[in-house]
C-alpha cells in the first residue's frame, strides 16, 4: 500500500516523522517531503505550507510522481463543536468546503477510530470543513457550523481531497484540535510564513506591540500547539504501527 500524508508546517509532520524508521529526505517539485518503507507498503509525508492552493498544487505534483493508494491530511484543527479541547483528535468522515462533500475512505476511518480507542486517545468522528480564511471569532465558526455542519475546521484537506477524487486515490483526514470554538484568535499572518510557519521576527514585534493581549495570546498558542502535537504523535505511533 503506498499513502502520502499531507501536512501543511513542519512542526505538523514531526508527528508523522517520528513513527517512521530510515527515513530519506525526498524533494517533490518544490515541496519538502520524506519518504519512509512499512512493513505493509511505503508512506510519502509532504509539507505543503498553509491554504487549499498551497496543498492542491502538493497532491498534484504528488500524483505526478506515482500511484497511490490513499491520500490522507493530518495536522492541527480548529474547533466548531463546543465539546472538542485543545488536543482532542478528528477523524474525518468527510470533507467540506464551497459546496463541495468528499467522503472519508471507509477503511482509514476504521482503522483511525480503532487507534484512538485502543490508546485511549480522546476523538470525535465527523465532517470537517475547509475554510479559505482563518475563522478568528466564535461569531464566525458559528456561522460556519450552521452552514456546513462540520465538528472542525482547517484550511488544507478540500485540496487534497479534490486531486484524489480525480485520481481514484482514497482520502482520509486526522486532525488535532488547537483552539476550542470559543477562543477568540488574532490573524497569524504577519507574523507566520506560510509556507513554512516560521515566525518572522519583525512580525512578532508589530503583533506585539500592536496588540495589547499579545504575550498571552502568544503563550496560549504554544501551549495549543503543544497539546495537538502530543496527540498527533501518539495516533501515528499507533497508526503506522510503531
């Protein structure tokens, strides 16, 4: 079985790294990738950077290079149910955005949700949205939530999933909540490659000294980051088998 999985910042393919063995750095067109065997076939990760663009452009290029059997996107969510915490797991079960509805491959699904019970990983299965445009109000995920009825948000999977449905490749998604539906979010995009996610860091001092609750904001974030990573890290241990 070959799958590629795709994640849009590096701190969001650590997780996946980890799991694997013998991993050789891959360059695909102009994306960052690694590529690693299993006992069971061959796992391709891709950086794609941030945005249903960046990450179309990826999986296209990825299906240049190869079969494959399964497409799956992984990384960080926002979330749109009131009940999911930073560091609470989503399987998919399909993908939304536009108008547009890609269902989850019934096999990964399954076999998600048997990884996140049997490590007593906190998950909840359902449709996930992807947004253009980062939703940084409870105002706006409520919006979203009623227009899509998706449990969680990103900004990466619908591109994926697209380019898969052209190709006859499955697709599947796993995300771990940053931010719950309440948190008011202040725009990264000054101070945040796309592409990398890399601070930058004149941006981090207009942020700060524009915004007043930024130090906290700052922290708040890091430890988001840190709870979505541990639990990203946990279901590929268990996911890819190690």
């Amino acid at each position: 079985m070959r799958r590629a999985i795709f994640c849009a910042l590096r701190w969001e393919c650590r997780p996946v790294l980890r799991a694997l063995r013998q991993v050789e750095r891959r360059q695909i067109g102009r994306w960052k990738a690694w590529r690693a065997a299993l006992r069971d076939g061959e796992i391709v990760v891709v950086q794609t950077g941030v945005g249903m663009e960046r990450a179309r452009e990826a999986a296209r290029a990825v299906t240049a290079s190869g079969a494959f059997d399964l497409f799956l996107s992984a990384g960080c969510a926002g979330a749109l149910d009131g009940a999911l915490r930073a560091g609470d797991l989503v399987v998919a079960r399909s993908i939304v955005a536009d108008g547009a509805r890609f269902d989850s491959d019934a096999v990964f699904e399954t076999r998600a949700t048997e990884v996140c019970t049997r490590l007593n990983l906190p998950f909840r299965c359902g449709p996930v949205l992807t947004s253009p445009l980062v939703l940084t109000s409870a105002v706006a995920r409520q919006k979203a939530v009623e227009a899509s009825g998706a449990i969680a948000v990103e900004m990466e999977a619908a591109g994926i999933a697209q380019i898969a449905s052209e190709h006859g490749v499955g697709i599947g998604e796993v995300r771990a909540v940053l931010d719950s539906a309440d948190v008011e979010l202040h725009e990264s995009g000054d101070f945040m490659d796309p592409e990398s996610g890399r601070l930058k860091p004149l941006g981090v001092v207009r942020f700060v000294a524009s915004h007043p609750s930024a130090a906290s904001h700052l922290w708040a974030l890091r430890r988001m980051m840190g709870a979505a990573e541990r639990s990203l890290t946990g279901f590929f241990a268990g996911y890819l088998g190690r």
